[in-house]
C-alpha cells in the first residue's frame, strides 16, 4: 500500500461529492491536497476543512469543459515546477434525457467534461507523467461506463471512453499506476447537476442518489483503490449486481435494464 504522506495530491471536481471527500481523506491522512473544480466558494470550505488536518491545500478554478481554462491551469501548474505523485480526474456531470431528446451539443458538454477535459489535462502533464518517476493516477468513471443505461446515452458513453484512453496510456507507460474508480450509486448531488435535453440542470435530488453508499464511507474505499494501485474498484451496494449481470447473463440484462429506474 502506498502512504501518500506528504505527497502532492491533484483532485479534480473537488468542490463536491466524491472529489471534495476524497480531499478530505487524502489531507486526513496526511497528504497536501491540490482541488480544481469551478466554483471557487466550495472549493475553499473544501481546502479549509482540508487545512485543518494539518496539511497543505490550494483551491484552483478550472473549468473542464473548456480547453483555456484547462491549459491555463497546466501553465501554471507547469510554470510552478509542481509535480504531482498522484491525480485524481473525478469532475463529471451527468444527463437526465433520452438520446433522441437531447440536443448534439448537449452530447458534445458532456463529452468534454467527461473525457476531453481529463485527456487534455493528461496530455498538459505529460513533463510529470513521462519517465521514470512513479505516478497514481485515478480516474472516477461510473457502471454506467460498463454497460447501456437509460437517460444516460452520452454520459455512458464518456464513462466508457475513460477506460479506454487512460488504460491504453496505462499499457504505455509503466510508471503510472491507473485505478478505475467506478461508483455505482452515491450519495452526492450529481443528479442536481445532470443535464437535461436542452442543457438545462435536472435540479432534483433523484431518489436512487439520495439512497446511495455514504460518501465518506465512498471516498475510503476509493482511497484504499488507488494506495494499493488496485486497477478496478466497484464502489457501491445491490446496484453493482448489474455490472455481473451485464457480464454473465446479458440476455437478462436486456430484459431488466430498460425497467430499472433511471432516477
Ligand atoms: N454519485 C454517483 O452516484 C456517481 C456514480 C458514478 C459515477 N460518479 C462520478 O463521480 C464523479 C464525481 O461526481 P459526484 O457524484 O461527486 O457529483 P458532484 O457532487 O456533482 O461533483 C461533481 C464535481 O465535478 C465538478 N465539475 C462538474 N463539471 C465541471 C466542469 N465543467 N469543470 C470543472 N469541474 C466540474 C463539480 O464542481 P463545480 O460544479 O464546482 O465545477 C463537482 O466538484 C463524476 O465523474 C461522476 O460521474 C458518481
């Protein structure tokens, strides 16, 4: 297991859920913690609760689904000579409308949030990520990044291209340690966030997410994953039957998927 003891912690989707718990447990285990999200008023009770661990905590306002603001925060992470010993890329949002109903740019924001925001910030880190020295990386994807899920046709589809991008960058270069963090259901506001058809925010705390895993009890387990460089961790509870079914039994896959609630 790695001890993350005075190391330099990158977690994206900081402000929140999962990013902001996981801050949390990697700072009370003595890590100084580095949060990018957009809205910097989270991000500084974040880096505050942080602080008092006693460790070291900034708060940087990036916007994943924008190349300037991504390549502004490389530059300056960059200009700074930071090296981070681990990256979490965990910001997402995620969609409430069926395929047909949302609009092509809609597919597109989620698609850049997603997976274009985090491969680009790889991308702008490669000084850090090349060569010998040893590197975690975490990337949050979701079961829905293992299977077809209603109301969630692009969000699917960025969760899948995730395990795609980063494990083939994996393979190719043996200094970074991947684990794919892939909650089931958690109890976060992500479904308050999660676009509709027309790009509008869902704004309702769905019930499935209301009655998720803890998101302390959550962030543990995530942060055991990616000490012990586990490459796949399934974090949640009965939902995570599905990614068995979906594997073993997907005639009965079919028949169920489309009457579990999507909400
Ligand atoms: N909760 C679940 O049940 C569940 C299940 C499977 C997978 N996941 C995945 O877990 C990750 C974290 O989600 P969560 O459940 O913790 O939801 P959350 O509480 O809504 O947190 C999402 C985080 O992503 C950030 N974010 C969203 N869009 C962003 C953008 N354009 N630029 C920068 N940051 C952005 C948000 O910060 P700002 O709004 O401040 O930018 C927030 O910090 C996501 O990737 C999600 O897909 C969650």
């Amino acid at each position: 297991m790695r001890d993350f003891r005075g190391k330099k912690v990158l977690l994206t989707g900081a402000s929140s859920g999962i990013g902001a718990a996981l801050a949390r447990e990697f700072a009370r285990r003595g890590s100084d913690v580095f949060l990018a999200a957009r809205n910097l008023e989270r991000l500084e009770e974040v880096r505050l609760d942080c602080e008092k661990a006693g460790v070291s905590a900034r708060s940087f306002v990036v916007d994943f689904a924008s190349e300037a603001s991504i390549n502004a925060f490389a530059d300056q992470v960059l200009a700074e000579g930071l090296l981070f010993d681990c990256i979490v890329l965990n910001a997402g949002i995620s969609q409430r409308a069926l395929a047909f109903d949302t609009d092509f740019s809609v597919d597109r924001k989620i698609m850049e949030t997603n997976f274009f925001g985090p491969v680009l910030l790889t991308k702008r880190l490669e000084p850090m990520l090349r060569g010998e020295r040893k590197v975690n990386m975490a990337v949050t994807t979701s079961i829905s990044g293992l299977f077809g899920f209603p109301l969630r046709t692009a969000y699917c589809a960025s969760k899948h291209a995730l395990f795609g991008w980063f494990e083939a960058l994996e393979v190719e270069n043996q200094n970074i340690t991947m684990t794919f963090l892939i909650p089931g259901r958690i109890n976060t506001p992500i479904s308050k966030s999660a676009v509709h058809g027309d790009g509008s925010s869902h704004g309702t705390m769905d019930a499935g997410q209301a009655n998720g895993m803890d998101v302390d009890k959550c962030a543990k387990v995530a942060y055991k994953a990616i000490a012990r460089g586990r490459h796949r961790k399934l974090i949640g509870g009965g939902e995570l039957i599905m990614v068995y079914i979906r594997k073993y039994l997907p005639a009965l896959f079919f028949k169920i998927a489309p009457r579990i609630s999507a909400t």
